[in-house]
C-alpha cells in the first residue's frame, strides 16, 4: 500500500552549484558584444547559411556534426542564412540574434567547468582539489574567449571531458550496478560526438548521380578559384561596368565587372560555348570539351563574353583587366578566346571532368592566364597560375540565346533542384561522405597569427580577435599568464617525481601504499597522457596552426595541478608547519591567478576600452601582438 506522505531526500553539492552559475555567468554574460563577426566566425558563418538555405556542401575541414551543432543555435535564433561573411569586423544586423548564433558554444564552455571539478572526483582525490580545478578552468581567459564566439573549440572540450567522465564513473560504480552501462554508452556517445564522423545532407552522390561526368559545349558551368583562400571563390560578374576612372586618375574599358565571390549565387554561372557557333544548347550527342579547346565564357544572367584585353586591373594594375565584353562601339575589339588546359590530365586529348578537372583558362590574344589577385580581383596575368577548379555542374543544358530574361533568371536561381529518381543507402552516402573528406584538397597558407606548437607552452603567441573600427576596444586570445605557468611547472613536477618513484620502485623502495601509487599513476594516465595525445600530433602536422589548437591539452594540465598538489600536501610533507607553508603558498597562488584573469578582462571581453598607455602595459611579451590606436 501506498504511504503518504511522500519523501524525498536528495543531497547537493552546493560547491557544484556555484561553480555552475559563476561558470554561465563568465561566458554566457553579454553574449551579444561585439554584436560584429569576430575572427574564425567568418569562416563558420559560411556553413551556417548553407545550411540555413539547405545548400548540399562538402565540408572539406573536418567532420559536419560541429557545424551543425552552431546551425542548430543560428535556427533557434531565426537565422534565415541571408547575411555576407566576408571580413572580420562586419557588423551583424540588427534583426540577426547574435546571441543564439554563439549560445551553444558558450554553454558547451561553460559545462566545461563543473565537468572538471566532477572529473577530479572521480579520480580520488579531495573536493578542495576539485574545487581548485574548476577554479582554474574558471578563470582561464583563453577558455572564455574561445567559449564566447561561434567557434567550435570549446564544444570539442566539453564532449572530450565528458566521454573522460563518463568512463571513470564506469569504472568506479560497483561492479553489480547495471546502470554503470548507462556511464559507458555515455561515454561512447560522447567520443562519437568528439570525432563528429556523423553524415548529414545526402552526400554529394545525391546531387550528382544521373549528372553528366564531363564538360560539353553548351554546359552552363560554375567554375571556382583553387588559390589558397580563407573560403572557396568562384567567377563571378554582375550589372556593373568598372568606373570610367578610378580614384587615383586611372582609367578603365567601362566594361561589366567581373570578380570572384565567395558564395554561390546565380551570377556565378557561365555556359561553355564554341566559338565557331553561336548556339548555346548541348549537342545530342553531347560534344565533350577536352585539353586544348578554344571556348568562349558566356555570362548566364547577362549574356556577357568573358574578355581581357590590355588594360590595367582595378586592383593589380601590373596585371590585365578581366571584363564581360561590351560593344560601346569605341574601337575596343573583343578579345574573349580562351585556350583549356588540363594539367592533371592523364592524355593529350584529356576530357574536361566535372568537379576532379583541374584546369587553368589561357587567354588566346595575349597569353596571360586567368588568375585571383587581391581578394577578388580576377586579372589576367602573364606567369603560372593556380588553377579553377570546376564546382558542381548540374545542368547542362543551356538555355537559347533569345529566351526571356525572366526565364533565364528563374532557372538559373535553380540550377541544383534537379528530381533523382534512384535511391541511395545510407551507407552509400555515408561511405561517400567520409572517403570525400579523407581525399579533398587541404589548402596551405600562412597566416598572421599562425604558430608552432612549442610556442604556445610558454604563451609565445596571442591571436587579435576583433578590434573596434574606432576605438581601442578589442578582444584577443590571450590566455591567463599565471595559470598557464602553474600548468607547466605542474607537468614538469609531475615528470620528475614520476621518475623519481619508478626509478625507487625498481630498487625495491615503496615509497607509496598501493592505493596511493594508483591514484598517482591514474592521474598521471589521465592528465598527462591526455595532454600528450592532445598536443604532441600538433610536431607531426605540416598545416597552418594558431594557439586555439593547445586549449584541449591545456584543460587537462588544469585538472593535474590540483591532484598533483594534494598528492604533494599528503605524501610528501608530513610536518604541520610544512604543510601549511604549502596551503599559504596555493592561495598565493589562487589569488595571483583571479588577479591576472582581472588584469586580462579587457582583452577578453571586449570591454571596458582600454588607453594606449593601459594596452602597452598589458603586453606581458614582446612577441604578442597587442593594437592600439594613439590619440
């Protein structure tokens, strides 16, 4: 029978509780400042639109579920995938939540703290080396300034710590406690979603499958720029004549503009067309475009010949405009030839292959080749040239030449809605999609803040995240200078007396009961194994890497100092006075490390701004690169 009343009786680590809310408080605090894009968000943005207009992309960084992940915060928010991310600094509009677009990152950030005090739990060790962990992942600034932006580093933390967590519990639950299995599958969960290996969106396969494998005459076409760029770029032109003259007195063709975008578009599409016809429809049999072919470029929404000629580029002037020819009946003669050339052909009469084609365009009258120089600026240069890659074409038949602009318009808005009959498996497109981020092209480029992984242990390096366009407020990756010493000399000090008791082990000394040689050895398998894995394959990688990349490894040093300071303060000092020398010393410490996160606050978030005089005193290093304006 039933007894009333009812009780329930539950404890609560009230320590827990308040880490928890001093933890959401620093991250998630004026989430929406600076309400501008801020460093790697404007690469990510680039995502969050696609997915937001359910535009099929491979990811050719990594693994989709992290972007998916901020496209699930920019939907909650509203986000309808309509904004340009083309520079830092741009600001947001107002009808944009910038909130929701970095809530899940911030809440992945934040949980990261109350994870480590609960993780050094379950290493054995004390609730004051619990609360000293998460004190310190508390008051990381480069933790906070990487949880505040839409950016994926701290999501890659949480699920990490918590598949760590997981496991322990696992361990550590009595072994006839079937709800331990809970902890595990916890644990494998939260390693799946650490690698992220989660296909979405259909796999390229989708969109292809029943498409033409090569190039005809007649194809409309995107073709995209392979030089080593922030985003992909692809050929691009409008209703827009270059001025008649630029600012600085140089002249111009006045003829339509042509640049390269960085998001697809309908004015991004071009048709292949022969030169000794004039129509613009595929053959049946279609005729394959191969290496060598001289072929015209018509633009799709204006009709425009793609032409160069000998005229200075709006912003390379060494190097020739590129422009859609117009006939303004001033003695410029069209110069719109261009000779293919495939130069990951296999034979001389190579076929022209959507998307696996890597092809340069030689202008035919002057021999310059088709080339990115400043940004965007699409010039003809006489040297070797990076090549365009060719994107997914989908149609490939063009439309005629005298068909009404509207409906040209209406199907070039559309050019990737094309009905797929055949299904495909999953495991088809999962196998595809994985195979497909194994082998693309990763891009090498130098960066301004790049680095090299020995530079970020002793903080050698800072990253410039957002600078104000008119004042000296500004927000920089810079972690705590204190905590990230403690770090150090915790992994050194460990080191050392690692070897000291292996070495005294090997001579028959047990310096250490059992259980405490457990303790000592787990957290050292933990901490320090879990840095190494986390920060040793950074020596081994030939590819542009920035102090963000340590955060991970980081995060663990911090869960070792604590553990390694309790085993100091149990086993090693058996004196009263000696130990509370030790207790002095760690709050010394403490507040040495809540001192330098006040000191760096500024540059963590962006606000309060800062004078020349203060920003020159915060340069702890000549090697960070601190700005500042002079008034």
């Amino acid at each position: 029978m039933l007894q009333l009343p009812l009780v329930v009786t539950a404890r609560l680590d009230l320590v827990l509780v308040l880490v928890t809310l001093l933890s959401l408080w620093t991250r998630l605090g004026g989430l929406g400042y600076p309400g501008a894009v801020v460093f790697d968000e404007v690469y990510y943005g680039q995502f969050l639109s696609l997915y937001m207009k359910r535009t099929f992309f491979i990811d050719d960084s990594g693994p989709p579920l992290g972007h998916a992940l901020l496209a699930l915060g920019a939907y909650l928010g509203g986000f309808d995938g309509n904004f340009v991310w083309n520079r830092i600094g741009a600001a947001y509009p107002c009808s944009l939540s910038v909130w929701s677009l970095r809530l899940l990152p911030a809440l992945g950030g934040a949980l990261c703290v109350p994870l480590g005090y609960l993780l050094v739990l379950e290493l054995r060790c004390s609730h004051l080396s619990a609360l000293g962990a998460a004190l310190l992942l508390l008051l990381e600034n480069s933790l906070i300034v990487q949880s505040r932006f839409m950016l994926l580093e701290s999501l890659l933390i949480f699920f990490v710590l918590l598949a760590f967590f997981s496991y322990l519990r696992f361990l550590n639950a009595p072994g006839r406690c079937w709800s331990r299995y809970g902890w595990l599958l916890l644990s494998g969960v939260s390693c799946a979603a650490a690698v992220g290996a989660c296909p979405f969106q259909g796999g390229l396969s989708r969109v292809t499958r029943g498409q033409p494998l090569q190039v005809a005459f007649g194809s409309q076409v995107t073709l995209r720029s392979s030089a080593p760029r922030p985003v992909p770029c692809w050929l691009h032109s409008h209703k827009a004549n270059y001025p008649i003259r630029y600012e600085n007195g140089r002249g111009s063709s006045h003829q339509q503009q042509v640049t390269c975008y960085g998001f697809k578009d309908v004015n991004n599409w071009w048709i292949i067309k022969d030169p000794a016809r004039q129509e613009l429809v595929v053959d049946s049999p279609p005729r394959p475009v191969r290496h060598g072919d001289i072929i015209q470029l018509v633009h799709g929404m204006t009709s425009r010949l793609l032409n160069s000629h000998d005229v200075a580029a709006p912003m390379s002037p060494h190097a020739q405009e590129v422009s859609g020819y117009i006939d303004f009946n001033v003695s410029m003669a069209t110069q719109n030839l261009w000779r293919l050339e495939i130069y990951n052909r296999e034979a001389e009469s190579e076929e022209w292959k959507t998307i696996v084609s890597e092809v340069r365009l030689v202008h035919v009258n002057t021999s310059a080749v088709l080339k990115v120089l400043a940004g965007s600026d699409v010039t003809a240069v006489a040297e070797q040239s990076t090549s365009i890659n060719l994107d997914i074409t989908i149609s490939h038949d063009a439309s005629p030449a005298g068909q009404e602009q509207k409906e040209r318009e209406a199907e070039l808005h559309s050019p990737t809605h094309i009905d797929v009959d055949r299904k495909i498996s999953f495991w088809s497109k999962f196998t595809e999609l994985q195979w497909k981020m194994l082998t693309v092209k990763q891009e090498e480029s130098e960066h301004k803040y790049s680095s090299a992984p020995l530079e970020w242990i002793a903080m050698e390096t800072n990253i410039a995240y957002w600078l104000h366009p008119s004042s000296n407020a500004q927000i920089h990756l810079i972690g705590n200078p204190v905590s990230w010493g403690v770090a150090n000399l915790s992994l050194l000090a460990y080191q050392l007396l690692a070897a000291l008791y292996l070495l005294r082990r090997r001579r028959g000394f047990r310096d250490l009961p059992d259980g405490a040689w457990q303790r000592f050895a787990s957290v050292g398998l933990l901490c320090g194994g879990g840095w190494a894995v986390n920060f040793l394959p950074f020596l081994l990688m030939e590819r542009t890497l920035f102090l963000y990349h340590y955060l991970p490894a980081l995060c663990y040093l911090h869960l070792l100092s604590p553990a390694l300071l309790e085993h100091i303060h149990t086993h090693l000092l058996s004196s009263r006075t000696s130990r509370h020398v030790l207790g002095v010393c760690t709050a010394a410490v403490l507040l040495s490390v809540f001192l330098s996160y006040w000191t760096f606050c500024p540059l963590t978030y962006g606000n309060p701004e800062l004078t020349a005089n203060q920003l020159q005193a915060l340069k702890w290093r000549d090697s960070w690169d601190i700005l500042y304006r002079r008034r």
